[in-house]
C-alpha cells in the first residue's frame, strides 16, 4: 500500500494537479490540467474541486491511501483555515470567506467511497502560489504543515 497527496496549484484560468508520492515523486501519469471556472457560483466551484479530487483519486490503486490534499491558491488567503479573500478580479469572488478545507472535508466525510482512501492522519492544507514555485516535489508532501 502507497501513500500519497493529492496536490492542486489553482489558477484564475487553470488548475494543475499531480499526485505525489511519499518518497516525494511526482506520479507523472497523474498530472493533469483543468479548467477553473473561477467565474462560476460558489455552490459550482465547491462541487467542482471535490470532482477534481475523486478525479485524481481514480488515477491511483484502489488500495492506496491518501494522506494528503493541497491546494495553492492565488491571491490573499487564510492559510490555516483554507479561506480565499480575492475580490475584484471576477475569479473566485464567490469562495470570497469560504474555508474550502472544511468544505472538502465535509464533502469527504460524506462520501463513502473515498472516505476509506483517507489515511486517518489525512491532512488537507492551503499555501499561497508564491511559496510554491521553488518547491521540489518531496517537499510538497510536507507543505501546510
């Protein structure tokens, strides 16, 4: 059994996503680009990103564990609760207050077929795209924390 984090580097125009496993590699068959639909309502957005987790979740044995999910985000954030405050750029406005960790975490909890995928020690964590860009892959598995 592997153990890995989901991480998501999320842009006004996409989003960039990798799995990257315990030892701190990058799974290249993982990386993926997304759309960001950041114009979009809350409720939308909110939906989306969890989609985007089961969706890259799919692209791991079954019998993995995730430890970990981690999200970049752009512009004036609350690190520790996973709160955007970006307004008045028309890209993700509508999560302005929003703790996106206690959202994605009540829709984890909810679900009962990624829920048993979760370590019990998952974490799910938050950092500003400007600290980032000089990590290296091993170093994104400790990132939040």
């Amino acid at each position: 059994m592997n153990r890995y984090t989901i991480v998501f580097d999320v842009g006004g125009t996409e989003i960039r996503s990798a799995i990257v496993s315990e030892s701190g590699n990058v799974l290249e068959k993982t990386a993926r680009v997304y759309p960001a639909y950041s114009n979009q309502s809350r409720h939308f957005l909110l939906d989306y990103l969890y989609e985007l987790i089961k969706k890259q979740a799919a692209t791991i044995s079954g019998s993995d564990l995730i430890t970990g999910i981690g999200y970049v985000f752009p512009g004036p954030c609350d690190l520790d609760r996973g709160i955007s405050y970006i307004r008045e750029h028309k890209k993700f406005e509508s999560l302005y207050g929003v703790s996106i960790i206690d959202a994605m975490r009540d829709r984890l909890v909810a679900d009962t077929r990624l829920m048993p995928r979760m370590a019990a020690d998952y974490r799910i964590f938050f950092d500003q795209d400007t600290n980032w860009a000089s990590l290296q892959p091993r170093e994104l598995m400790h990132v939040g924390g």
